[in-house]
C-alpha cells in the first residue's frame, strides 16, 4: 500500500521534473505590454498559426524587461520599440539582425478638462507648461519602450527631468494599461502609445490632448535572438515569425487589426531608417 | 478572451478561454499542493515527534516561511530555472511544471508548519501508548499522519488557498502567455491593466467561487471520511 503511494508519488515528480519535450512547434516571443494590452497579437497570432502550425507564446513586458528576458535565452524572439535599445542589444550580439515591423505613434493623455491647458499644442511647449504648472504627470518607470520615449522626449524638448521632477512627476514602474489606470484615477498627464489607448476600457475623464507630432513616432522591430549565444533558441521557427511579419501577408494582418474602424499599427517593414 | 464580454456572458456562455484558464488554475495549484504535501506531511510529522539541538530555530524559520512573499519565491525559482540559470537546461521557464514548482515551494512550508503543530498536539495523546508498544520512529510518523488524517484537510486546503490565490509567483515564472500558462490571477492583472475593470472584477468572482467550491468538496469527503471511520 505504502509502496504503491511512493511510487505513484515518485512518477508524479519525474513527470514534473523531466524537460518538456521539444515536440510542440511553439517559440517564445519576448514583447511589449503595448503589442498585448492593445491586442494586436490576439489578433495576428491565429492567422500565423492556421498558415504555419507554429504557436507563438507571447510574454508581455516593458521593452528593457523583454531585452534582458531575451539575453538570459528565455525567449526565442524579441519584438519591442526602443530603437536605441535594440540596436545596443544587437552590439553586444544577443540578437542576430534587425528588422522594422511597424509604427505607430505616441499620445499625450489626460484630464479633459486640461488645467494646464494643452490641448493641441506642439509636445515642447505642453511639457514645458506641465513643468511650469507642476501638474501631477505619470511616467511608467520601467525602462519599457514608451519609458524610454518619454525621457528623449523630455530631453528633446531641453527639459532635464531629473532637475525639474518633484513630487509632482510619479514614477509608478507599471505597464501601460497600469499607467493610464492610475492618470484615471489621479486626474493626471501620461505619454501612451496610441494603440494601448484606443483598445483602453477604463478611459474615464481623459483625453488626447497632445497628437501628431513627429516627435511622437513609435517604431516597432523585431529580432532572433543569437542562437550562437544560446544554442537552444529556435532560429527556424523564429525566422519564419519574423519573415511572417515583415512579408505582404503578415503586413497586412498588422494593418487590418482596427477598433472601432481605427488603424492601431502601421506596417512599414523594410522602410529605410526605420 | 473575446473583448466586451462581461465575466457572467463567460461563465453562463460556456467561454472555453475562461474554462481553459480555470481548468489549469485548479491543475498547478492542485499539482503544487500535491507535490509540496509529499515533502512537507513526512517533514512536518518527523519534526513533531525529533528533539535535536537547533529545532527550536528550524520550527521559528519554518512558522517564518509561511509568509514568503510570492515575488521572491518567483525570482528565485525565476533564476533557477532561466537558461542562464543552474536549471536552464531543463527548459521549463514560463510553461505550467515551472509554476507547479514555484508554488509548491511556496506552500510547502504552510503544509510543513501546520502538520507540525497537529501531529504535535495528537502526539501528547498517543505518546504512552506508542512508546510502550516501541513502534518505530517511521511507523510513529505514518501512524500519527494517518490518525490526523482529517484535520491535515484543513491543512492541505490552506495551502491550495494560498497557490490558487497567488499571482507573483504564477506571473514571474509562468509569463501570463495566453492559453498557455494564463491563471486566473494574472488574466485579472491583466484585464486590470487593460483597464476593463468589471470584467477583470467578474473573474476575480469566479475565482472566489472556485475556492469555496474546492473547500465545500474537500469539507464534504472530510465529513464522509469521519462517518465511515466512525
């Protein structure tokens, strides 16, 4: 009897513990909560998958996060927005090249009652009214894609946000939705990309106040993660996500994701520059 | 999960994203508190019953334990398993046994700290009698578990409360990948941060539910268990 419980308990942990099977076509994609919140990938990942049998398991993380998940090897992709970022994951070779999938742009949110009065200014002047006014502004704080435009942005426009941040500059360290959630809530500014801001639910009293300014360009890009750095990264399956994205097909499916007849992503794979 | 929906539409709809997200809550938390029990009833009865320099210590830091916070067990069991990590080569990060193990490790103390404490208190009762019959030490323990068989229910239920409750640990090792190693947790973290707020309320209902309908089964076996042995 007590034989028969040990065993039946042994069996249960071998089954825990033995490697999973490399039996399933599948690859991990290393993303962003922006790709995920807005649910584009809800939306091109059953088209990748009825054409190709490959199940793409997406992990949504701020951009640094899904670089350093990348460089430990625990994914097979990465698809994020923070050029600067992955072009310096590219040097340090983690990844094996680079491709533009992508754009959209970023929004300045917020109350739409707009106190500091901002709406339809270029983004220069409105953060420097914020600043001025010292009005309550959410940063993500988690060295994510958006995370990092911002700092340019505040840096673009001659504003050193370490100086000038006070208690009215909260850094929450949260994702997107996260973010928005708590401007709701704090009658507060925030930079979003467009595309977690149009699938957004609990948009309450805010607003875009802030849009269409070149500065506020988003590029998205995607990479194979080295597998001369990790051997056991899956470089064909990747490889054929990635030729997926950036081919006619995969393209389109970018393009025709819309809520409420709006274009959240625009693809632009192969444009130069990007 | 289809957008706009309201969490009844899923329950009553018959929602197989949602079955499917409950179906493998109840797996990894089930697993876990089945895993964690192998080690911890054995561990936590031999406790009871051993007097060693020391164990004062070793009963404080298990008590201690019971609070890990779900994160560091996360990260802990983040870098073990990382293909960077000691573990890597098993490649089971961000798959349902990574986080069968994360929360395993994170109620075995639970399972470990309360089966001390009863067998312990049961042990009062049938010290005379075990000790003049010399039974040895493993039967001791085999006896004393099987004896308190009942009230370890109780312990075993608070441990499958805490894995089923927990989203750090789920959230860290698993990776929330949608129909993959998506809980209920951390599908109500993320319809948080999607900002649809009655669903991801709905959900956590549903979980709730789910919990007291575990605990109204384990209850209902408890009370037939103790009719039968009279």
């Amino acid at each position: 009897m007590i034989s028969r419980r040990v065993l039946l308990g042994l069996a249960f942990v071998a089954a825990i513990a033995t490697p999973a099977l490399a039996q399933d076509k599948s690859i991990v994609v290393a993303s962003t909560t922006s790709t995920q919140d807005s649910g584009l990938f809800s939306h091109i990942l059953p088209i990748f998958k009825a054409k190709t049998g490959i199940d793409v398991k997406v992990i949504a993380q701020g951009t640094g996060q899904a670089l350093d998940t990348a460089r430990r090897g625990d994914a097979d992709v990465v698809f994020v927005h923070a050029k600067a970022q992955e072009e310096k994951f590219l040097a340090e070779g983690f990844g094996v090249k680079r491709f533009p999938v992508m754009f959209n742009d970023f929004v300045l949110i917020g109350p739409a009652s707009d106190p500091v009065g901002i709406k339809g200014l270029d983004i220069e002047t409105a953060l420097k009214a914020i600043v001025a006014t010292q009005a309550v502004f959410i940063s993500r704080g988690d060295r994510s894609g958006t995370h990092a435009a911002e700092l340019a942005l505040w840096k673009d426009c001659g504003i050193d946000i370490e100086q000038a941040k006070g208690p009215w500059y909260k850094s929450i360290g949260q994702g997107m939705g996260a973010a928005l959630n708590t401007a709701g809530a704090a009658n507060a500014y925030v930079l979003s990309d467009r595309g977690t801001w149009l699938s957004f639910k609990n948009k309450g009293d805010l607003a875009i106040l802030v849009e269409g300014d070149k500065r506020l360009f988003n590029q998205y890009g995607v990479m194979l993660v080295n597998p001369a750095k990790h051997p056991h990264v899956k470089a064909d399956l990747g490889q054929q996500f990635i030729n997926w994205l950036v081919s006619p097909e995969g393209q389109k499916a970018i393009a025709d994701y819309k809520i409420d007849g709006k274009q959240l992503f625009f693809p632009n794979a192969g444009a130069p520059g990007a | 999960m289809p957008d706009g929906t309201s969490a009844l539409q899923l329950v009553f709809g018959g929602d197989p994203a949602l079955y499917a997200i409950v179906a493998l809550s109840l797996y990894v938390s089930v697993c876990a508190v089945i895993l964690a029990a192998l080690v911890a009833l054995p561990f936590g009865a031999s406790l009871a019953l051993t007097r060693f320099p020391g164990r004062a210590f070793v009963v404080v830091v298990l008590n201690a334990f019971m609070g890990l916070p779900p994160v560091v067990v996360g990260l802990s069991v983040y870098l073990l398993l990382s293909r960077s990590g000691p573990l890597g080569f098993l490649g089971v990060l961000f798959t349902p046994r990574a986080m069968i193990i994360a929360q395993a490790l994170l109620v075995m103390p639970i399972i470990a700290a309360l089966t001390c404490q009863t067998v312990e208190d049961l042990w009062l009762e049938y010290r005379d009698e075990l000790t003049a019959l010399r039974v040895t030490p493993a039967r001791r323990v085999a006896t004393l578990l099987w004896d308190a068989r009942f009230s370890l229910v109780t312990t075993l239920l608070a441990g499958f409360g805490r894995a089923a409750a927990e989203v750090g640990t789920v959230m860290i090792v698993g990776g929330n990948i949608d129909g993959f190693t998506r809980t209920m947790t951390t599908a109500i973290a993320l319809e948080t941060s999607k900002g649809d707020l009655p669903l991801a309320m709905g959900l956590g209902l549903v979980l709730i539910a789910l919990i007291i309908v575990v605990n109204a089964l384990a209850w209902g076996a408890r009370r037939i268990g103790e009719i039968r042995a009279g």
